[in-house]
C-alpha cells in the first residue's frame, strides 16, 4: 500500500452520529427517525438539502430552511438543524489516530483527508487538527461539487495522492461510504463510534499497510 484515505468526523474527533443518537434519546426519537429528518440517507448521495449542502450547492441557512418545511417529527417538534449542531460540535480530538497519521507519513506513505462537510463548518473543524502536518492533500466535499459515497470524489482522492485505487486504504465510520470506496477497488475499514474502537482500527490498518 501506498496511501491513507481518513474521514474526519468519527475517524479524528468523536462521531456526529453517536452524538446524533444520544441527541435523539434525550428527545424521546428514534436516532433512525432524527438522522433521516435531518441528514437524509446518509449512506447515499440524494437531493436532500443536507447533501446538497454538503456538495456546496445550499448555503446552511438555506438547507436549514428547507428542512424545516419539510415537517414534524413524530413527537410533533419542528426539525430544526441549528438545534443540533452545538450537540454534534463537542468531539474531542482522537490522539492516537493523530499519532498513527503521524507515523504513517514517517514512514513514507502518503495520507489524505477525504470529508463531508459544510463550507459553513471549514473555521470550526479545520483548526482541530494541524492539516497540513498531517495530510498530503485534503478532499473537503463543499469544496469539489460531490461527497461520499459517489464514486467521483473518491476518484478525486485517489488522483490528487497520485496512487491507483489498489493502492490505498480508506477508513470512515458510515458504512455507506466504506461501501463507495471498495466499490472502486479502495480497501477499506469501518470504525465504530467508541473511542475503545480506535486502537482496533488502527491495528487492522497496520495489518492492511505491512508490505
């Protein structure tokens, strides 16, 4: 292997989507019924306004207002995006997957980031992490038109690292975008939410990168 394709959210800071169904429970909602709501589905790239905002095409306020007319959650509460971002924005920081990027790019290997994410999220998550330290290149969905799981972005990633598809390893905690990347050939590795996951992502990146 020569490269390592990391998603962001879930991969170095906790998951949005744990901290999605713990939002949830405390409402008395389904986490499925929530994150629908306000996500879409997440494993694919539809015309919900969240991927549309998510592929640059939708400011915030504007995905956030359509949304909202989209309804009611069971409970009868309006779906109002703004509510949940400060839930989804306490992530600590996962050191020991910085420090595994870190030794990876000591040893040679080239590393990207390849996120889905909001132009309107870029001055809260980027100082989260020394970018430019740790990653050869960045791949940030509302910058290029397209996000994960369609195939083009990770393409993208693949050709701004300069390796082929069998050359790579992508690790994501969305089963949909694990998907999208072994569909074109990217060898890939799911990581739960917990953070006692970490070590054991890292241990089967390490098997998948010895030579």
């Amino acid at each position: 292997m020569k490269a390592v394709i990391f998603d962001f959210g879930g991969v170095f800071i906790d998951s949005p989507f744990a901290a999605m169904n713990a939002e949830s429970r405390a409402r008395g909602i389904d986490p499925e019924v929530l994150s629908e709501a306000v996500f879409g589905a997440y494993d694919t790239d539809t015309d919900h306004p969240w991927h549309r905002l998510e592929r640059g095409e939708l400011s915030l306020e504007a995905a956030r207002e359509e949304i909202m007319a989209g309804g009611v959650l069971p409970n009868g509460s309006p779906i109002d995006p703004f509510e949940l971002l400060g839930a989804l924005a306490g992530g600590g920081v996962r050191d020991d997957m910085v420090e595994f990027c870190v030794s990876l790019r000591d040893r040679g290997l080239a590393t990207g980031l390849l996120t889905n994410n909001a132009r309107e999220f870029a001055e809260f998550w980027r100082p989260l992490l020394p970018l430019e330290e740790l990653f050869d290149d960045v791949v940030d969905s509302s910058e290029v038109g397209m996000r994960k799981p369609a195939a083009g972005i990770y393409r993208l990633a693949l050709e701004r690292l300069g390796v082929e598809a069998g050359e790579a390893v992508f690790i994501d905690d969305a089963p949909g975008n694990v998907a999208g990347a072994e569909a074109i050939g990217i060898t890939s590795v799911l990581i739960g939410h917990d953070r006692d996951d970490t070590a054991v992502a890292i241990e089967r990146l390490e098997a998948l990168i010895a030579p």
